[in-house]
C-alpha cells in the first residue's frame, strides 16, 4: 500500500563517500521501487577548506560559494536515486553548549530544512517518506507542514561512546529519537538503549551486497598486488582500523602465534596504535589500506580464513557489523570476538573466541576443517541477510505505523 513513496534520504554518509554505507546500499534497494533523494551530509566552511582540491568539492565550488544546492548524477546507480548537496554549514562541535552554539546549530538547521524545502517543491513531492541515518545534528525529524507522510530515524551505533559524536550528537540524537515517528536501530543492545525514547523503534539489522560478495565464489581473481609473493595460508580482516573497535594486542598475539602465516588487514587506519605495539615491524603482516566496495572480492578470494578482532566493549557491545554478512557471503570461515548478542546469534557457523588465547586457536582450526559443504552453508545463511529483506522489513514497519495511525484517527 505505501512501497512506492517517494523518500527524502538525509544522511551522515555521502553518496561519493569511498567506502559502503548502510544509507547507500538502503538507497539503492529502495531505487528498485522508489525514488530517492539523497541528500549529503553538508560540508562545514572548514571541510570545504580541507577538500577544496578534490575532485568532488571542485565540482561543487560554484554552488558552495553561492550558497546553493546542488542536484547530482550518482554514477552506477539507479536513475531513481538523485543526489542532492546542501550549501555550506558552520563548523560548531567544538562550541560548548550554551547561546552561541544553538545559534549556529539553529542556522545550521535551516540549511537543510531550505534544502529538503527545495526538493520537495522542485519535485512537488507529497506524501514522502523522510529517513534521517544517523545524523541529529541537522533535521532529524521534519516538522508539520513539509508533506511527509512520516518521519524516520536510523540509528547505527552508539553515540555516546565517541568522544566527538558524544559531546552534542548523543544528546541532539535522543531529542530527534523522541520527535520521529519511528526509530530503526541495526543491533539488540541500541534497542535497549533507545526504545525508552520511542516506543516505535525497530531493529532492522545490518545486511551485505550479496551478489558482490558472491563473486568471491563463483569469479576467479588474480592474487592482490601486495600478496603476489606469499606462499603460505593468509589470515584476512577487512574495514576500518580504528582505536575504538580493533583489538591490537590480539592481532599481535595472531601474527606472532601464526608466524607460518600471513596476517593482511584491508581497510583504513586512522590511529597511531599498531604502530605503538609495533604491528609495523611483523614481517607477516601486510597492509593493504583502503579498497573500494568492488575491489573487496578480489582480496577476500586469496584469505583462507577471516576475521572480526574487535574489543568487548560498550562501543561494540552496540554493533551488528556489516562485514559479518560480507565474509559469509564469500562463504569465509570467520573467527570473531563475542563482543556483543548479535554477533553471538552467529555462533553456528562462525568461531567465537571468548579471550585471545582461543582467538588463535580458532583461526588453525577454522583453517583445517574448511570444506565445501561448509562454505556452502556460511553462502546459505548470508543469503537471509541481505539488502530487500532489510527492505521488507523496513516497509513492514512502516505500514503498520501508518495503519495503526489511521485506525486511531478514526476512531
């Protein structure tokens, strides 16, 4: 009955962002049925300043500089996904709270309520859809009067656990909790945390771009660059190599026990703290920075098992990683931390390690009893999760918020 509205997709994860996002790969399932305004998160005068050579912002400068936003061609995307890019905004999360800050954040707001104004006249859009992913830092909720039919946020993580999205995120996201109509988060334990806000939150988990990731199964790729000469088994992690989520110390214990091996870690690094344990110095292990979404295949086909070797900690506790789905679509053996109720709800076919000494265990059993009727399984459960079942589910949610609405109307 609702399945083919329009949506108004405001998010903190641009399109041209290099890396996946939930809002991107939500968008482009939507666009299947749907069309999609995706509208950026704005550059502040001081990102604008920071990327003003590339590619991207010199394509904006001229809207940037007049004040004005701007419609773009996503490229490889469905034509109903039309992008949008919000003028410039104030650079306010060092502010403490108090006049000064509301003052910018309230001009802040503006920019983006004038450019949700624009899209929805330019399109004469009625009856929207309107999805905020996770950015309460500018029109978390639209007020009355905009045409939507219904206001929804996506929460992906917890907020409080990071300092800079903690300092006024965490705050400005419970009051854009309270306002929606309808709250989705991707794990059990953000649940928790917010359905005292509203009682109309949802889980909607985390999926995988199953037919990329399949590739690994079904293509044949030459080995990477950066491990033409390894001869020996590889041991593979792939995403982003941060200090709130990756467990260093263990990867040491890994590369160290597994000598004999090669430990390559995919993805970017932006701390200083492998370098501090001297992760650097291991001659067996490599990394291999950034990768675009499709290039994933190709590296995930050469590693002989995988691995997600986060802390256990409140940040974690909060996540349903979307590499859980990738490495099963790639039909990986994966051996993980148990660092939160999601992750454990795959104890059937991954290895969960409950300290590092069973971490390294894992990874030489999770090696010597692969098998073909394993991949096949990891392949079959993946295939549960992925982007239209998310879809579904969301669509779901969101008919029966608009029927239960219209039979209290009547009533």
């Amino acid at each position: 009955m609702y399945r083919d509205l329009d949506i108004v997709y405001f998010t903190l994860f641009p399109w041209d962002h290099p890396y996946s996002s939930v809002s991107l790969s939500f968008a482009k399932e939507f666009a299947k049925n749907n069309r999609i305004f995706y509208i950026n998160h704005p550059y502040s005068l001081k990102d604008f300043a920071g990327n003003f050579n590339t590619k991207m912002a010199k394509e904006r400068r001229g809207h940037m500089l007049t004040n004005k936003m701007r419609y773009e061609k996503i490229e490889g995307v469905s034509e109903n996904i039309i992008g949008v890019h919000p003028p410039l905004t104030f650079p306010i999360n060092w502010l403490p709270e108090g006049g000064f800050y509301k003052t910018f954040s309230a001009f802040n707001n503006r920019v983006i309520l004038n450019t949700v104004k624009k899209v929805v006249e330019d399109y004469k859009l009625n009856n929207f859809v309107y999805l905020n992913c996770f950015n309460p830092y500018f029109a978390g909720a639209l007020p009355q009067g905009f045409g939507q039919i219904v206001n929804v946020y996506q929460n992906i993580d917890d907020m409080t656990q990071e300092p800079y999205t903690a300092k006024h995120g965490a705050r400005l996201e419970r009051e854009v909790c309270r306002a929606a109509d309808i709250v989705t988060v991707t794990s059990t334990n953000l649940w928790e945390l917010m359905s005292p806000f509203n009682k109309e939150t949802h889980i909607v988990h985390n999926a995988a771009d199953i037919t990329n990731f399949e590739r690994v199964l079904n293509q044949k790729f030459d080995k990477p660059e950066e491990i033409k000469h390894v001869k020996g088994k590889v041991i593979g992690f792939v995403g982003n190599l941060d200090h709130c989520r990756i467990d260093y110390p263990l990867l040491k214990k890994v590369a160290e026990h597994h000598s004999d091996k090669t430990v390559l870690l995919v993805g970017p690094i932006n701390n200083t703290e492998y370098k501090e344990i001297g992760l650097d110095k291991l001659p067996n292990i490599i990394f291999a920075g950034s990768k675009n979404i499709k290039e994933l295949p190709q590296y995930l086909q050469h590693m002989d098992c995988t691995m997600i070797p986060f802390l256990c900690n409140t940040l974690t506790k909060s996540i349903y990683p979307l590499k859980i789905n990738e490495y099963l679509a790639a039909g990986k053996a994966v051996i993980s931390t148990s660092f939160s109720k999601d992750i454990r709800g795959f104890a059937d076919n991954i290895y969960l390690a409950q300290n590092h000494e069973e971490f390294v265990q894992a990874i030489t059993k999770a090696i010597d009893e692969n098998s073909e009727e394993k991949i096949q399984a990891r392949n079959a459960v993946a295939n549960t999760n992925t982007w239209a079942a998310r879809v579904e589910e969301f669509w779901t949610i969101v008919e029966n918020y608009l029927m239960n609405k219209k039979q209290l109307k009547a009533v």
